[in-house]
C-alpha cells in the first residue's frame, strides 16, 4: 500500500516501471513463440516439396533421363559435327610430314658419316705415326747393323759384305708369311675399282724386286697421296710394277736391282686400311700412278711363272 507521505509523482513512476517489466516478460514469450511457429513451418514446407519432387519423378520416370540426356549431348564434342577433310589437304599434309622425316634421316645420316670420316682420319694419323716410328726404328737398326759390319771388316783388313744377290730367278714381293688381302677388279668400301693385288703382312716385312731392272721411283713421288712411301722398277719390255705403302725403301731411283733383290719393307703410309704391300702392274708407255690405266698383275706373274 502506498505511503501517504510520498509524493504523488514517484508513485506514478513506480507503476509505469512495473507495467514495462510485465510488457517486456509477454513481448519475449510472444518472440519465442514466434520462432517456434516459424521453424515448424519451414520443416512441413521442406517435406511437402521433397514429397512433390518424389510424386513427380516416380510418375514421370523418363524426366531424369531426358535431363540427363540433353546434358549428355550438350558436352558431346563438336567433332562429330564436323566436316571431312579435304583428301587433296590430307595428302598434302602427309607429303610435307614425310620430306620433314626424310630431312631428319639425312642429317642423321651425315653426322654418322661425318663422325665415322673423323673417326677414320684419326686412326689412319695414329697408325702413320706408328709406322713413321716402326720406319725409323727400323732404319736406326740398319745404319747400326752396317757400321758395325763395316767397323768388323775394318778391323779384319776385309770388305764388307755386298747385298745379297738372286740367282736370277724371279720371285714374289714378298716371299712368305703374308695373305692375300684383295685381288685386281674387286669393288668395295675401300675402292670403286681394284687396280692391284694386296699382299698383306706385319709392318717391317721385307719387301723384294720380283724380277730384274732399273729403279725409277724410291719413296716419295706423284701418287704419294694414295700409295704413300712407293717403288716402281722398270723392267726390259718397258712394264714397269708399283709397290705402294712402304714403310722403309732400301733402293735409289736409276739403281739396278736384280730379282728378288731387297727394296724395302711393308708399311702402312698413304691411304691403307692395313700393313701390306699394294702391287701394280703398267704397261709400257703409261706412267706408274695412273692407277687406272694398270692391268692384272696375276697375268704378269703367271708369265714370270710365279703364282700367289
């Protein structure tokens, strides 16, 4: 009950505060009433659409199908469509790809050619090396084996001893110990056209006039390019014989050498896949070197009855 002596104006005051405190307790219970109706509204309209959908594709079971397929032939590739090519384009496109390819076996082709070239060069510069020092060792041990002959001889009040001499009997350039590397006319990789026989055998293999005559190339001369250090004697008919390769020769242009006399050594100078002799045989008249102008030697040894 109110207190008579308090004044009018807090008493009115106080009963407005307590009706706010009342409004605010029913204005919280209607918000919450609220959002239980609204929560409640959302779930029955979600089972009625999901119910709806259901109803729909159960009957109407070719939608999904059909949604499926158009989405299907949307992403479908647009090759399909498309027009064929032009048969004149397509040929043109497959010659342009196969002179490309034959370009590129070319190159390959050269470089492998070019490096089995380099590859070659260098062996061949290598073995003319070892066969420049085989020749000088060679001739070192000669010019000793001849000052200690002579030096012997002075020593005994006895010349020294000549070269020994053939009987006369003519005989292969070499004599032994060798094999037959190519014959006259064969073709291959090492020569368009044999123009020789090759008597291979070790570098140092003495090396012998097959038959009497005059000295007319010793060593160096015009077909040291291919045949490197060479010999050729020219013999009573006027044929004159080549012996190309040497690694040391033993004779003097103008000298006469008798059959089966020493004239040098198998080497591998000049153009050679390997230590041998190369033996050529010119007809009178034709200048030794001019390789194609030689003949089968076979036949100039079989008149000279000697068969290699």
């Amino acid at each position: 009950m109110p207190n008579p002596s308090t004044p009018q104006s807090a008493l009115a005051r106080r009963a407005l505060i307590e009706d706010i405190k009342q409004d605010k307790k029913g204005w919280l219970q209607h918000g919450v009433a609220a959002l239980a109706v609204s929560l409640l509204g959302l779930g029955i309209a979600g089972s009625v659409v999901l119910t709806g959908a259901a109803q729909e594709t159960s009957a109407n079971p070719g939608a999904a199908s059909s949604v499926t397929a158009s989405r299907d032939s949307a992403s479908t590739s647009r090759s399909s469509a498309r027009a064929a090519l032009d048969p004149a384009k397509l040929k043109s496109l497959a010659d342009q790809r196969a002179e490309e390819l034959n370009k590129t076996d070319e190159a390959v082709a050269q470089a492998a050619k070019s490096k089995a070239a380099a590859a070659r060069a260098k062996a061949l510069k290598s073995a003319s090396a070892a066969t420049r020092a085989e020749a000088t060792k060679i001739a070192d041990g000669k010019a000793t084996a001849q000052r200690a002959t002579a030096k012997k001889a002075a020593s005994t009040g006895t010349s020294a001893a000549a070269p020994a001499a053939s009987s006369g009997k003519d005989c292969l350039p070499v004599t032994g110990g060798y094999s037959i590397a190519a014959r006259f006319g064969q073709v291959g990789s090492w020569a368009r056209y044999h123009t020789g026989f090759d008597f291979a055998a070790p570098v140092g293999t003495p090396l012998h006039a097959p038959a009497s005559g005059v000295v007319t190339n010793a060593g160096g001369g015009p077909a040291s390019g291919w045949a490197g250090n060479y010999v050729t004697i020219r013999y009573s008919d006027g044929t004159q014989s080549l012996m190309a390769h040497m690694s040391t020769v033993s004779v003097s242009v103008g000298q006469t050498v008798s059959a089966c006399q020493l004239v040098g050594a198998i080497g591998m100078t000049g153009r050679t896949f390997g230590p041998h002799v190369h033996f050529e045989i010119y007809p009178s008249g034709v200048t030794p070197g001019d390789v194609y102008s030689a003949v089968n030697p076979v036949t100039w040894f079989a008149a000279h009855g000697l068969h290699p």
